[in-house]
C-alpha cells in the first residue's frame, strides 16, 4: 500500500507506529470505550498487514479520518476476503468527502490484495449509513446473528 493523494488535498496510507495515539483516540470517539491492552497488539497486527489494516486520512496538518479492515480467509471463496470494521471521520473534517474516500481506498486495496469481496456489518445506530454504502456498490444480504464469547467484552444492542 502507497500514498495516494486526493484532489480536496487530502491523501490516504498505511498507518504506521507513530500514529497508534491518534488511531486510538478516533476509535474512542466513535465506541466511548476506553484502550485496552488488547488493542495494542490487533494495532501492531494490523501494521504488518497480517490479517487486517489501518487506513489513514489525512491533511498537511492532521489525521483526519482512519478506515480499518479485517481479512478473513474462507474456503467458499479459495482465499481472503474483506470486513470493513471501523470507519471514523473527525467532526472537523465533516464535508471533505473522506468517508467516501476511505471506503474506496479499502476496496482498491482489497481488490489489490486478492480479497474476493468486501462487507461491512450495519448496526441499528448507523443504519442511517445504508445509502451512503449503497452509493458505493455494496449490497445487502442478509442478518448478521452474534454470540458473545469473551465474558468482558459487552457489545450494546442497539
């Protein structure tokens, strides 16, 4: 994955260590959860590219906006495809466009690596998203069901 610069002045990469701080503090805006421990070591994971990826948005000044992605591998598909999981924009930088930005960086790159397809899971709190993601080409297909195994982790039903 390179740097790939956008015509609104923003350009997209790979995270990388030293922008752990800032990847953190956008998760904790978007789940109100506080880091844990485990975080650490998904984010060094995902810095190898080794089954997911941070992607970074940003201007000369800031990191704007991160996307991060999960691979999975399945027999069905004879390889990997790909989860967007997280996708964040700082309210400061509402109406550049990154959302659409970042969602597209993860497909190209998906489709760089070999994923063949890329999801994404809508909980009742972003269904309102649905059109947003439609307008990219994805396509609904079914529900999503869950079981909670680690006693810790609580997910709100919303």
């Amino acid at each position: 994955m390179t740097v790939e610069h956008h015509p609104n002045g923003v350009s997209t990469r790979p995270a990388k260590v030293d922008d752990q701080s800032r990847v953190f503090e956008l998760i904790e805006q978007l789940t109100g959860e506080a880091v844990t421990s485990d975080w650490q070591g998904v984010y060094e994971s995902h810095l190898r590219l080794e089954r997911g990826a941070v992607v970074i948005a940003e201007n000369d000044v800031s990191i704007l906006g991160i996307a991060t992605v999960s691979y999975n591998m399945t027999i069905r598909y004879g390889g990997e495809y790909c989860e967007l999981e997280e996708l964040i924009v700082d309210d400061s930088a509402r109406g550049l466009n990154l959302g659409r930005i970042l969602v597209q960086r993860t497909i190209d790159d998906a489709r760089r690596r070999g994923c063949a397809e890329i999801g994404l899971y809508l909980v009742p709190s972003t269904e309102g998203n649905r059109g947003f993601y439609e307008k990219l080409g994805f396509e609904v297909l079914g529900t999503e069901m869950r079981q909670i195994l680690k006693a810790d982790q609580v997910i709100a039903k919303e």
